[in-house]
C-alpha cells in the first residue's frame, strides 16, 4: 500500500521526526501539500521527496493511505475526506482516528453514587455500576470505556448499539476524562424548588429522607471535589466540572465548595436557580472560569413562576441576575413551554423583559423534559417567533434547548432565528 504524507511544518521539523514515523507507516512515496503552499517545495524534500498537491498525490497513489503529521490539524480531516474515503486517513501527530463515536465517548462522565456513565444522552446512555474512591472509579471509567470505544471501532455488540448519536468521524484514539458531570444522586444534594417538570424531584425527596449511614463511597459532592482537587492531573484549565445536581447555593457545603473552585483552574458549568445570593459565587464569578449559567425561569410573571416552581421567588431570582456579575459569564435564561401553563403573550414577554434586564444574550426554549420529545403545539411555535422576532432586533441569540427537544422542533428554533 502505498504512503502519502500530508503536511510540512518545516524542513527541520519533519527531518527530526521522520525516522519515527517511517517506523510506523513504512517509507513515504510521496509528500502533498496544500494548492497554495506547494510552489515553497521546488526541491525535494531532504533531498528525496516530491512535494505535490494532494490531488496531483492521490492521482499518482490513488489507493494510497494518508498520514497528516500536523499535531492540531484543524479542518484538514474534512478537507481529505472529501477527496478520498476517510477509512485511508490517518494521524501521525494528532489524537485522532476515524471510526464510530460520539462527542460525550472517551472524555465526559456522568457521576452518581454507585454507578456512572459516559454519556448524557436521555434513555439511551449506558449505566456501569461502580464503587470505591474517586480514583478508582476513575480507573474503572478509563478501563471500562477503553473496552467500549474498542467493541465500537471493531463493530462488536456493545452497550451503544442502536444510539443516535453514533455516528462515523474523526474522533480521539486516547480515553481521557475532560468534563465530570454530577448526577443528582449523592448524599447531601438539595434543591430548595419543586419544579413540575423536574425529573430529580423524587431523588432529590429520597436524599432528603434517607437516615442510614451512608455506605463506603458514597461520597457528597463536596467530598469528591475536594477528592478531584488532590489530582494535579486533572487540576487543569480544560477539565470542566458541570454542577447540575440539584441547586448548588443551597448546599449548607457550597462555601466550601466555592473555596475548592477558587484554588483550582476548572473550568465550571453551573446551572442555577438564583434564588440564593451567594457573595462568594459573585467572587467566582469574577474570575471568568464560570464557562456556562444556566437558568431556568420558565415564567414572566409571579403567578405562574409559583405555580410551575411550587415556590414564590420570581422577584428574589431576578433581583439576584441583577446583583450577581453575570456579564463575567455566557449567562442563558431557560424558558420551558408547559402546555396550558406558561404558552401566552404575557409570560412570554415578562421572560423576555426580564432577560433584557438583567444583560442577558442567549435565551434557550425548550420543551417539558418529563415528555421526552413531545413536538411544540401550534400555540408554543407561535410565542417561539414571538420571541425570536424580538430577540434577534435585540442582538440576543435563542437556541433550541438540548438533548429531549424534539428534533423537528430544534430545526424550527435554528431556521427560525437565522432567517428571521
């Protein structure tokens, strides 16, 4: 088979490495450069290699595999898969392969008390019962999704089978842990609201309720960050912690929590109903490494925002969006349509009000989460170009919300907005 090598950082460069890489692929035929680069390489290459177009390459080699040996290669994987089957392409720098995947496999998990998964898919994601430290989880995390990644890219059965979101690509060849998502399971996770759509209501009632000691292992949160903060090598700035496991102000550890945070590089999701002002979180907040805050408000006046939260906090939540520094934050204010509940002018706008308020400039919508997938009536579909027409003379982007928005619906919102 022959080799083709795309990509010249420099002479020197490849001089050094060559040697190593001929090791893996067997000696090159022939190098091939971009269009506008290949008129540098009027000489061979270390005196023995052409240097060519990629097209004027693989008409030479037609069946060739192509190496690339830049280590970040940008769009180059789809530049070559339009020209050749991707299945040929490969990475001599890059951590990156071609086979099955998804976004969430290999670098996110899903942290419960005894169990994990690696994805955040809504029914679909696979469930590893776990026990231990944080360290030895994470041990079995890396050895059990090592073993998944493989029966994927061999095609054997595996606990992905049939999910959407697997699909071919460029994905990494290397397991490594970059986002750490709780689930609302650990001991000590609280929600001072009882929102009717919320799916962790009777998780968040059983925590609440439970009076045993706790077993080896099952560890608050506040214990597994300080767990996580004794690992240097996750103490970076591309590892995210995502906070979505009940409301982190009214954890009586959320102080302590914020000192860890404020030690560490993390970068940190949060999703918050800002019913409770926190001034330590205003601290955090400061420091620019709060990526993403989620808040969902799902009402634009009093009454309704009481009878969809079970709690009257409406002027509490907004007097706190004004008071935190959320401009230090990619601040998003929820709107989840419930049929006969919140889908009329007046709550629509109130909401929209409201995000002008408080500086906001992304408005997600969703559908209720507890009817997985269930398509906007005519009425939500109305109010959604309500709001978009408004938004978008307003420089504020709405985005569909994720993961049980119904396909045709999430379609509806991106259209919607860019043609608007």
């Amino acid at each position: 088979m022959s080799v083709i090598y795309f990509g010249i950082s420099s002479e020197e460069h490849i001089g050094k490495k060559i040697k190593n890489w001929i090791s893996i692929t067997g000696k090159p035929d022939i190098f091939a450069e971009r269009d506008d680069h290949v008129d540098k390489y009027k000489k061979k290459l270390l005196g023995k290699y052409r240097v060519v177009s990629i097209d004027e390459a693989l008409r030479r080699y037609p069946d060739a595999n192509v190496w690339v040996t830049f280590g970040v290669p940008a769009y180059i994987p789809e530049l070559l898969a339009s020209k050749m089957p991707p299945e040929r392409i490969h990475f001599l720098a890059a951590d990156l392969e071609y086979r099955n995947g998804c976004p969430y496999l290999g670098n996110y998990i899903v942290y419960a008390k005894d169990y994990f998964t690696p994805c955040s898919v809504g029914g679909r994601s696979p469930i590893y019962n776990t026990s231990g430290t944080v360290r030895e989880r994470l041990t079995q995390w890396r050895n059990d999704i090592t073993n998944l990644i493989d029966d994927i890219r061999c095609d054997r059965p595996n606990k992905c089978q049939g999910c959407h979101i697997i699909k071919p690509g460029f994905w990494r060849k290397s397991v490594a842990i970059n986002v750490w998502c709780f689930a609302v399971s650990n001991p000590g996770d609280v929600c001072n609201f009882r929102c009717t759509y919320c799916y962790s209501r009777n998780s968040l009632e059983r925590l609440k309720q439970e009076k045993h000691d706790r077993a080896p292992g099952e560890f608050t949160t506040y214990e597994i960050l300080q767990q996580l903060a004794e690992m240097p090598e996750y103490n970076t700035e591309s590892f995210e912690i995502r906070l979505a496991n009940g409301e982190f102000c009214a954890n009586k550890h959320c102080n302590e929590m914020l000192d860890i945070l404020l030690k560490t590089k993390w970068r940190i999701f949060l999703s918050s109903n800002c019913s409770i002002y926190r001034e330590k979180l205003a601290e955090f907040m400061l420091t620019g490494r709060i990526n993403d805050l989620v808040t969902s408000i799902d009402a634009g006046t009093r009454e309704t925002f009481k009878k969809i939260k079970q709690n009257d906090m409406f002027d509490k939540v907004v007097e706190n969006l004004k008071k935190y520094p959320v401009n230090k934050t990619r601040l998003t204010l929820k709107y989840i349509f419930l049929d006969g509940v919140n889908d009329n002018e007046t709550d629509i706008d109130g909401f929209y009000d409201i995000a002008k308020e408080v500086g906001c400039k992304i408005i997600m919508l969703d559908n209720n989460i507890m009817e997985n997938f269930t398509l906007f009536t005519d009425k939500m579909r109305e109010l959604t170009l309500r709001i978009i027409k408004k938004a978008k003379a307003d420089g504020i982007f709405v985005q569909p919300g994720t993961k049980t928005l119904n396909p045709i619906d999430d379609k509806f919102i991106r259209d919607s907005y860019s043609s608007m």
